[in-house]
C-alpha cells in the first residue's frame, strides 16, 4: 500500500525522450553511474537530481517523464542517479555516492552549460531521505583533495522530496510511533547490519552512524528549503507517514 502511494513519483520510469548523456560513470563503482538530460540553452542551466527509492535495497536511476519534459521545457536540466545498494555497502556509503554525484554534476558544470549555484534535488522514499541529507549536511567539499571532483561542493539549493524519512535512527523511529514494529523494518536492519531486537545493547560507533545518516541531525537555520510531501494520514505508523515530516518541520 505504501507503494502504491509512492507510485506518480516514479510512474514512468523509463522516459520517452533519451538522455543527452547515459550512464556517465561518477565514481569508481558499478552503481557509481547517471543519466543526464541537458536543456536547450543560451546561458548555464540549472540542474535536478533525481535519486531514486527503494529502501536503500533496490532501484535504479529513474525520473518521472512528465517532471522531465515539464523541466526541459522550463530551461532546467535533470540527472537521474543511482548508488551503492545495502547488500553492496553498509551506511553511509549510499550517502557519500550522492554526494559524490553532486560534486561530479558541478565539476562537470561549464562543459554542460549549467549554474553550479542552482542544484536542487528531488526523489521518493529512500531517495527523498538522501536529498534531505544532502540539503541538511555541512559542506563536505574537500577544497585540498587530489581528486578534483571531491574539491567541488555538495550543498543544494532546495530539494522537492515525497514520502521522505527525516530519520533513519531506529531509537528515532521507535519513540516515533510507540508500540509499533515500524523501527524493525528490514530496510534499516540491512542498512546499518543491525539486529533491531538489541536496540538498546549496541556500540556507540552504531549509534553514531544512525545519528550522522539521519537527515534531521544535520538541519540548521542557514540550511535551504525543503518541500516534503506524503500520501498518507497522519494517524498511519509507516515508514511513509507524514509524521517524519511533522517532526522535521
């Protein structure tokens, strides 16, 4: 039912027109790839991300067609990206991926017509959590590092996001909807490689991990705006619900 909810994020999924570049390699793993659609311009772009859902445990790089043409049309162009799965790496690597993909976009920015100062990013579920992370988190531009594309920054200009998690830490999730079973979800156990029946008898590196992938650990007032949306009630103890979002705001 969630997914059906989730559906017009992702409804078509393989759209009708073809990427100005396809699977552009951004990083050194197999997941490490995007699409990239380039609007027609006369002057640099702005650019959308799109980052895709599916729990952290499956997916790949997808757009909605009527958001892409509705973007070409505007003069904005778009990028489809996928990352690292959690059967392939542990948290935070699906994170650092995305990250690594927003600095590739402005490394790239002056050989694909685009304004670097105007990266916004958008997604469903696992990918609305991750947009929200990279709107929220501190620079993390490493202005020193030998590999010119970590130099570039990982800051966003808004992100657009549906059916997102604010919170990936379990303890979160649990004191969110008391007396549910919602903190055990899979999804997470698989992300973090974590037993959550012993919850509360793990390291404090763990702790520490669900704290920095959390998107709502990170928000500070210079952060920039984020535009959540849910599909359903406020009263539903989901992994959707709209109370992530309650709690953000």
């Amino acid at each position: 039912d969630q997914r059906k909810q989730l559906r017009p994020q992702g409804r078509s999924r393989q759209p009708a027109e073809p990427p100005t570049h396809r699977d552009v390699k951004y990083g050194p793993y197999d997941r490490n790839v995007m699409d990239v659609w380039l609007a027609e311009s006369d002057k640099p772009t702005p650019m959308l991300v799109s980052i895709h859902g599916g729990g952290f445990r499956g997916g790949n790089k997808s757009v909605s067609g009527s958001l892409l043409r509705e973007c070409l049309e505007s003069g904005i162009s778009v990028v489809a990206i996928t990352y690292r799965l959690s059967d392939q790496a542990k948290a935070p690597a699906q994170f650092h991926d995305s990250a690594r993909a927003i600095q590739f976009i402005r490394h790239n920015a002056k050989q694909w017509n685009l304004d670097p100062t105007r990266l916004a990013a958008t997604g469903g579920s696992a990918g609305a959590g991750i947009s929200l992370w990279l709107g929220f988190h501190d620079e993390l531009a490493d202005p020193d590092n030998e590999d010119p594309v970590l130099r570039q920054s990982t800051r966003l200009t808004c992100m657009s996001v549906n059916g997102g998690q604010t919170s990936y830490d379990p303890r979160f999730i649990r004191d969110l909807f008391p007396g549910s079973n919602v903190y055990k979800i899979g999804a997470l156990a698989q992300l973090f490689d974590l037993d959550p029946n012993k919850l509360d008898e793990l390291p404090s590196e763990k702790y520490k991990l669900f704290e920095e992938c959390s998107p709502i650990t990170h928000l500070t007032k210079d952060d920039p705006p984020a535009q959540p949306f849910y599909g359903m009630s406020m009263d539903a103890a989901a992994i959707h619900s709209p109370c992530f979002g309650k709690a953000l705001k």
